[in-house]
C-alpha cells in the first residue's frame, strides 16, 4: 500500500485506504480489523493524508505528514508511549518529533489525532513508514530513467 492511497473522512473515526472512484464518489475500506466499506459521496469531505501537513514555524510554513510519520517511526519504532499522557505530554512529544511545529495552531488534538494515525499505519500498511517505502522507489525510478 501506499501513503497516496490512505484517507481520513471528516466526522468518521480511523483511517480508510482508497479503493476505486464511484458514480456517486469514492469507496473506501477501512483499516482496522472489520474492513468494513464504505462509499463517500462529494457532500463529506475526504483528505488523503499525502495532502497533510503540519504547520511550522520554518520558512515553508508546514512540515508534511509521512516525513513526521517517519520521523515518530525512527525516533521511538512503534511504542511512543502515551497511553495516559495529558496535554504537556503530548506537546512535549511533537516538540520532539517535530521542533519547530507550531504551538498556536496545532492543537493536542491534533497531536492525539497524528499517534493514533501512526499506530494504525504501523499495524496495518508499516511499509509506508520505512526509507524504502513504495513512493520513494518509484521516484528513483523515473529519476534514473527505470521502470
């Protein structure tokens, strides 16, 4: 699986991967033990989590989500142990992962929101948190000329 190919549907728990297109919009399976489908229609919103990104305080204003993502897998390799965390935790654990993000608009819920997204992609698609991972060999690829 690919990062492009994971989703998050506004109003909807977990993380989904992409399917197909539709008639009436886009089908979605979920990744977690149930594999339940679901079709989404152009009235929710859907983000693949390619498109997300942190906001920071660099000059690029936002770091992007796989490179926090395998930033979290290099620094702690699945056990970021928050499980009864509280707040300053959690800032404390992006301020880590992630120096310069930026405390006024990223809220712990969002922190809370990014370790459960990882925990799930970890079980579940842990080939996109490696160097290796399928985006990075297809770019080698077309960089060299290779198919």
């Amino acid at each position: 699986m690919e990062f492009k190919e994971i989703a998050t549907v506004s109003g909807k728990p977990g993380l989904f991967k992409v399917l197909k297109p539709s008639r009436s919009g886009v089908i979605l399976e979920s990744m977690d033990s149930k594999k339940g489908k679901l079709i989404v229609g152009a009235n929710q919103r859907v983000s693949l989590l390619s498109e997300i990104s942190i906001y920071t305080l660099t000059e690029e204003g936002a770091s992007p989500l796989l490179e926090v993502l395998k930033t979290i897998e290099k620094e702690f390799d699945g056990d970021t142990g928050l499980a009864d965390a509280d707040n300053e935790e959690y800032k404390a654990f992006l301020k880590h992962v992630l120096p310069e993000y930026d405390e006024d608009r990223v809220y712990v819920s969002d922190i809370k929101k990014l370790i459960n997204w990882y925990h799930v992609i970890k079980k579940e698609a842990p080939e996109v948190l490696t160097e290796d991972g399928p985006e990075q060999t297809e770019d080698a690829s077309e960089e060299t000329g290779e198919a």
